[in-house]
C-alpha cells in the first residue's frame, strides 16, 4: 500500500513539471515573436533646386577715411568740429596757433606784467602788439564730404606736430568686408549677388556684390578678407550704417537643378570616412541606411544625390542616429 502511494505521488510530480516546463516554453517563444520596435520621425524626399551658397560674417566699413594730423605744434585756438557732424571739402575743423607765435605772445604778457616803469609798459605793451600782429595759426580743413567719427582735441588744449586730431568718414563709400572661410574661395566669383543682415537692423537685408578679395588669407582663422559692394541706394538705410556694424552675409554661388532635398535632420555623417548617409524604410517597416553624396547645404535643407533615391521616398529625421539596418520601426504621428 505505502509503495502504491510513492508511485502516485512521483507520476503527479512529473506530470506537473511537464506542465509547467510547457507553460514557460510558451511564454518564451510568445516573447520572441513580440518584437519591441522604434519609434521614429520621417518626411519625404523631394526634388527641387537649391541655391549653393557661402556663408560668412564681417563687418561695416568705408573705403574713404580722412584722418587729419596736425602740420604744426601749437594750441588749438578754436574748435568748430564735433562728432557728428557733417562736413565738405574746404570747411575749417579746428585753428592751430604755432607753438612760435603762442610763446611770443606768452612772453610779451609776461613783460606787460613785470614791467614797473612807465617806459617799460609802453615798451612791453609795443612788443605785444607785434607778437599778435605777427601771430601765425594754422587752419584745418577737411578734404572730403563726410561725417566725423572721432575727435581727439579740445579748444585750448595744446598738439604735438603730425598729431590725429580728427577722422572723417565718407558714407557714399561705406561697404561690407566678410571674412569668407579660405575652403570656399575657389566658388568666389567677382560680381556675385550676396545678402547681409546686420544685427543692428533688426535682421533687414541689405543687397550687395563681390567686388574685390585680399590675395592675402589670414593664417589663425584660415579665412580671407572679401569686399562686398553695397548695391542699396535707400538714402534712409545708407544713413543708418555705420563703421563697425557686425553682421552675417550669404553669398550665392550658383544653383543646383533638380536635385533631392531633405531635411538637414535626415543626413547623418560619418567622421571617420567623411560620408554621409540618410536611413530609409522598407514598405513592411524595416530601417535601410543608404549612402549618399552631398551636393549643397543651407541652413535647414540639404541637397544629395544617390541611384537608389526616388521622389516621395520615406527618410527618417529622429530615431536614425546608431539605428541597425533591418530594425523594425514605427513612424510617430
């Protein structure tokens, strides 16, 4: 009897991990045939044109600077120039009183004071009167129309000789000098349309063209200096513009015709073999890197070439990055 319970009691506990060992089997393989996918953003390729083009920052600046020196020492007499202040050829800046007649008249005065005697005044006030009859200034005149942008004196104060006393700016000269990266130089052409946006105009674009690049590039930041003409006759913002004004220029180099352009998020690059690649998606949802050639970039576009490309063709432009090939994905709404 006892031996016919142990038989009982060991079949149900075969037949129970049997049981059991199924069940888990199921769950495991129910698993597996549960795939996890990634959630993924995607837009189409489109095909279009797209302008190739230079992007570089710069600044303001004129082409004519008169700066003024003083040709004698001596005292500045009168000032009759301000920062500001608009001037034309012939208008007199400042008058300079040569250090000789100053130190004439200053010792005439000083005999005029020490002088005791009748004779002595008559004789002392005869010499000042010739040392400011025979008082030498110098007027400084401007040569050019323009404004003055900066003043270095005071009325009375003394000027050493081939001092600078004064520059002035002529606004019909003002211009854009953009340092362009040194890689760009070979699509530079002269005459080339470009856009400038200075920050102190609140983002407005002023029009200008390439008209003259420095044959010498600069050896730290590896870029060249290139002079943009301004082609805006607006009196309005000519008036505005000044020497030292920051902004950003786009120049445009020419056009690409009808190439496939996506967004920039779509392109991922390789560092280590400088290519690029954009990640597609069978119809059945499976990711598929594809290798591509860049052809032109702006800001939020990119221009590529590939023979696997089509029109219309879905790429991905978040979840792509250090996405295996083959892995299925779902596109988020």
């Amino acid at each position: 009897m006892k031996n016919l319970i142990f038989i009982s009691t060991m079949c149900f506990a075969i037949i129970a991990g049997g049981c059991g060992k199924k069940s888990g089997s199921e769950d495991e393989g129910g698993g597996e045939r549960a795939k996890a996918t990634v959630a993924v953003k995607a837009t189409t390729v489109r095909r279009g044109d797209m302008d190739v083009i230079i992007r570089a920052t710069g600044k303001v600046d004129a082409l004519r600077k008169q700066k003024l020196f003083s040709p004698v020492a001596g005292r500045v007499t009168s000032l009759m120039a301000l920062e500001g202040i608009s001037v034309k050829p012939g208008d007199i800046l400042a008058i300079i009183q040569t250090k000789e007649s100053q130190a004439a008249i200053v010792g005439a005065e000083s005999l005029v004071r020490s002088a005791k005697t009748d004779e002595q005044k008559a004789e002392a006030q005869r010499a000042l009167e010739m040392a400011k009859s025979s008082e030498n200034s110098i007027a400084l005149r401007a040569s050019v129309s323009g404004i003055v942008s900066t003043r270095s004196i005071s009325e009375g104060e003394l000027v050493a000789e081939n001092a600078e006393l004064f520059t002035v700016i002529d606004l019909a000269t003002m211009m854009f000098v953009a340092d362009v990266p040194a890689r760009d130089l070979p699509s530079l052409v002269l005459g080339q349309r470009c856009s400038i946006s200075l920050q102190a105009f609140g983002g407005r674009l002023l029009s200008a063209e390439v008209e003259a690049v420095n044959p010498q590039s600069d050896v730290m930041s590896q870029t060249v200096k290139v002079r943009l003409k301004l082609l805006t006759e607006d009196p309005a913002k000519r008036k505005l513009l000044k020497t030292d004004m920051t902004g950003d220029v786009t120049i445009t180099t020419g056009v690409l015709k009808g190439v496939f352009i996506v967004p920039k998020a779509a392109l991922l690059r390789n560092d280590e073999s400088n290519s690029y690649t954009v990640v597609t998606f069978t119809p059945d949802s499976l990711s598929v890197s594809v290798s591509v050639e860049v052809r032109g970039m702006t800001d939020s576009t990119v221009a590529i070439v590939d023979h696997i490309l089509k029109e219309g063709m879905n790429v991905i432009t978040e979840g792509h990055y250090a996405l295996a090939d083959s892995t299925r994905i779902t596109v988020a709404q």
